[in-house]
C-alpha cells in the first residue's frame, strides 16, 4: 500500500496541505515530550492504515494522512493527556487558527 507509481522520480513536495505536514510534527512532538513511544506511533499508524485499506480506502496521499491522523488521535486518548486538556488546546489551536491571516503560520 502507498508504494510510488515511480520509485525512481525525484520526489516532488511531501505535503499537498499543511494540516499533513503539523499531523507528523505533532506526532514527532509528542514521541519527543514522552506522551507515546516511535513503536506506538508505529504501531497505531500500522493499524489505521490497515483499516483503511480494509475499509476499501483508496491508496492515496489524503488516505494515508487521515490515517495518520485517526493515529494521532488514538493515541492522544490514551497518553495520559486529560480530555479536558485536549479540549482546551483543541480550543486554543482554534482560536489561533481563525486569527492567522491566510497563508501565515498559526502560533499557538
């Protein structure tokens, strides 16, 4: 699953939106503050993509990341990270979001 149609092409950008590139940097994030292992992260995203192609998903680069991102959540729920704390940075990121101008990074 996911294996390019030329795996000898140079690779063009690895993310078509921004929203793939923070799921990752989240993860990566995450494994480094302690909340999951590289062998969680691993192991979750294993799982979701399985279910995805057992889902009949079809294997593309917005599969893969909606996987990632069903992983990331997963494993969010059950590092320890409060679900009020979740809520409140859930709201946080938001309010950041909607007060970035297009095309600007958002800083939380």
């Amino acid at each position: 699953m996911f294996a390019p149609d030329d795996p000898l092409k140079p690779p063009g950008n690895r993310f078509s939106e921004p929203w793939q590139a923070t799921i990752l940097a989240m993860a990566t994030a995450m494994i480094r503050e302690g909340h999951f292992s590289q062998d969680d992260w691993a192991h979750a995203l294993g799982a979701a993509l399985k279910q995805a192609e057992d889902n009949g998903q079809p294997d593309t680069e917005e599969t893969y990341f909606l996987a990632a991102l069903s992983a990331l959540e997963s494993l969010s729920e059950t590092s320890g990270i409060a679900a009020k704390d979740r809520s409140a940075r859930k709201t946080a990121w938001g309010n950041a979001y909607r007060r970035t101008p297009h095309g600007q990074p958002v800083n939380l």
